[in-house]
C-alpha cells in the first residue's frame, strides 16, 4: 500500500496540490469543528478600523491597512478557506493529511535508496573479503572497523554538519556510504562459510572463475540474509531521516517529509496544535510496523533452515 501511495504521489495523481493554502491558519480537524474566534478578531473584522481610540486619535491608514489584512488573512470571498480539515492545517493552512501522504513519498524514496546503496556496497564487500581472505579480508577489516568505531548517529550527523547540503540526495548518500558495516559483516560470514562448500569447490574444478563462483554459486544461497537486511535498513534509514530533518540537516525547505513536520509540530504544540504530530507520528508507525511484519515473513519465506 505504501508503495503505490509512493508511486501515486510520484506520478501526480494524488496529493498534488499539497502546498496549497487550503484552509485558515492552524485549522483544526473536522471532527473538532471549527475554531471559535476571539472577541477582538470579530470586531476587527466588523471594520472597527478608523475609530476614535480612548484618547480621541483616529488613525488615518487604519482603513486601508485592515483592507489589506482581510485580503492577505484570505478572508474574502474569492478566496475562502475552510474553517477545518480532514486532519488539520498547519500555521500557513495546508492541509495535513496531504503533507504526510506526500512526506511518504519522500521518507519511504529515502529509504529506500539508501537501503539499496549500503546493501549493495555491504555485499560487495563482504564477498570479497569472505572470498578470497587474506590481505583483501585485512584491508576491509581494517576499514569496517574504523567505520564502526565511531557511533553511529554520531558519524551521521558530524557528516551532514560538515557539508552543509541540504536534499534528498545528499541524504541518501550519507546513509548508505555509511550504512553498509552491518550487512558487510553478515555476508562476510556467509562468505566464509560457503567458499569451503563441495558445490564451490566443484565449481572450481570445472574452472569456474572466481567472480562467476561468487555471484553466481554462493550468492543465491546467501540471498537470504541480504533480502532480510535490506528490508531491515529501509525501516532504520527511515528513522535517520526523519531524525536528520528534524535536526535540519535532512530534505530542503520546498520538500515536505515526515521530519520536517515534526519539525514544524514542535512549536504548534507550544500553541496546543497536535494534529500535524499525530499525523506524521501515525503514518510513520504504520510504515514501520507494515515493514516490521514484511521483514518476519520474508524471513520465514527465504530461511533455508526454517523449510
């Protein structure tokens, strides 16, 4: 289901029209109803505006200028907004549910891709140093062990300090150049485990080469592990996004993902405006939990040891 919403949203079929101002500022859920509005804003809408104050002064542009709040605020008639939402609009009148389906597209794009990179770089380099051992196997020890001698939050963050560049592809970068530790050391194991296997010793009697060994005769049955971890990173990658926007340091400002709506929600809660946090909130925890359950069965599914 996410992923046709991803690919929907893509496509502009849906959601494409997240950015517009379709409602008043902070806009409560339909459920709610809504807004009362102060006395003071009422009158004020009444054209209270060139009055006499308390000491008898009359402030000429007080006219115009309340005409130009009216028109700017989206009040008149050729420019209505609703008074609520579905689930809510945030401070400029967006509407929420449209902000998280579309913030799907850009969280679940994320993870993905991210995914595939450290997947791809962790297999590579766990076959050749599972394969062929020795000084290949000591030189990407060496380099998996500085990778993860540093946290790795840490490392994350102190990369994406340091270039400053804000976008999605920046972010996926990041995350799957230093993501891959994990799954390199599962495959590396794997690969240990296989080489001295009668089938890849029968392959090379016959002259297989080592590449044709390596991705073609152990690879298969390693796939596996490889498909379980994929899946594994998209729901971490996921989180690290999520955390990377929120701090500033994920997706620009003219892209919307579930982050930045947290980053957003942490001064409405100040204002008592929940909605926006309970949406990404909500649409995160299914994604999570539909991957977490994904996971298990694709496990189940692939596991030669639970056949």
């Amino acid at each position: 289901m996410f992923l046709a919403v991803t690919a929907a949203s893509a496509a502009g079929w849906i959601v494409r029209d997240w950015g517009a101002e379709a409602g008043v500022s902070y806009a409560p859920p339909g459920f709610l109803g809504a807004q009362t509005r102060s006395s003071a804003s009422v009158e004020r809408d009444r054209g209270t505006a060139g009055k006499q104050d308390d000491y008898g002064i009359v402030d000429p542009l007080a006219p115009d200028l309340a005409e130009i709040a009216k028109t700017l605020s989206g009040r008149s008639s050729s420019q209505a907004r609703a008074p609520t939402l579905a689930f809510g609009g945030d401070k400029w009148g967006r509407d929420v549910l449209k902000k998280a389906v579309k913030g799907t597209q850009t969280s679940l794009f994320v993870g993905l891709a991210a995914a595939l990179l450290a997947t791809f770089l962790g297999t590579l380099l766990g076959a050749q140093a599972g394969y062929y051992g020795g000084w290949v196997d000591d030189v990407l020890n060496w380099f998996y062990g500085v990778f993860t001698s540093i946290p790795y939050l840490l490392l994350v963050l102190a990369i994406a300090a340091v270039l400053n560049e804000k976008g999605a592809t920046t972010v996926i970068l990041i995350l799957g150049l230093t993501g891959w530790t994990g799954i390199f050391r599962l495959v590396r194991a794997e690969y240990l485990k296989h080489r001295v296997r009668e089938y890849v010793l029968a392959a090379d009697a016959v002259g297989a080469s080592g590449m044709r060994r390596m991705f073609v005769h152990i690879l298969p049955n390693v796939s596996h592990v490889i498909l379980v971890q994929l899946s594994l990173h998209v729901v971490a990658f996921i989180k690290l996004e999520v955390i990377l926007s929120f701090l500033g340091f994920g997706v620009g400002v003219d892209t919307v993902s579930w982050g930045s709506m947290l980053a957003e929600s942490a001064t409405e809660l100040l204002l008592g405006k929940w909605w926006q946090l309970a949406a990404a909130t909500l649409a995160m925890a299914l994604l999570v939990t539909a991957f977490s359950l994904f996971t298990d069965a694709l496990r189940d599914a692939l596991d030669p040891r639970l056949k």
